[in-house]
C-alpha cells in the first residue's frame, strides 16, 4: 500500500510588489510576497493570443526570510520551491470560518540579472 504523500511546489514568476519582512518575538525573520504566473495561449477562434494571471502568496521564515527583504524588489523573477498551507481563521464580524492557501517557501533563486548579487542569482 502506498503510505507517502507529495506537498511541493514549484513557481517561477515576478514579484508584485516589494516584501513586507517582520520579526517574531524570537528573532525570527518572517518574509511575505506575492508572485504572479502568466499562462499565455493562443486562441483558436480568433486567433489573438490569450494570458491569464495568477497570484500566489508566499512566506518565507528565517535567514531566507531575511535575505529576501534585502535583495528582492517589485518585478524580481524569481524561482522558488515550496510547501502549500492552508490558514483558518474566523471572520470578526460574521463568526464566518476563512480560508486562505499560501506556499511557505524553502528554496528561492533570484533569476533577473540586475537582481544579481554575484552568487549567479541564488539567494547568499
């Protein structure tokens, strides 16, 4: 029987805006950004090319967390490798649960050469 399971994911895409870096009250470093994936196709009806835009939400913890409040900006591409998690919580006002799924990242390449820091555009 197979008893294993697979959560990882994979993204390339360019930032929406600048990371928003916080600190835990232990010290650690915790980084949130959003990154946007463009699938683009060609339309068979009319002919005219197609996109569709996807965001995803992304936190990274620690030393990455940090290193990414330093060097990435608006518009950096980006590689990273993640786990999906989904958050709950309850709505103040409507006692409703929410629900929202980010990817909480464990490896990032940064991949625009003016990001470039030397390090062939891997995070030091």
């Amino acid at each position: 029987m197979f008893n294993r399971s697979v959560n990882k994911t994979i993204l390339a895409g360019n930032l929406g805006k600048d990371p928003e870096i916080k600190f835990l009250p232990n010290g650690n470093a915790v980084c949130n950004f959003s990154i946007a994936t463009t699938e683009s196709w060609k339309n068979k009806q009319t002919g005219e090319y197609e996109n569709e835009t996807e965001w995803h939400n992304l936190t990274v913890y620690g030393k990455l967390g940090e290193l990414c409040g330093q060097y990435l900006k608006k518009g950096a591409k980006v590689y990273v490798e993640g786990k999906l998690k989904t958050r709950k919580w309850q709505d103040k006002t409507t006692g409703q649960d929410k629900y929202a799924t980010g990817i909480i990242v464990s490896e990032l390449q940064i991949m625009d050469s003016k990001n470039d820091n030397g390090n062939g555009g891997q995070a030091p």
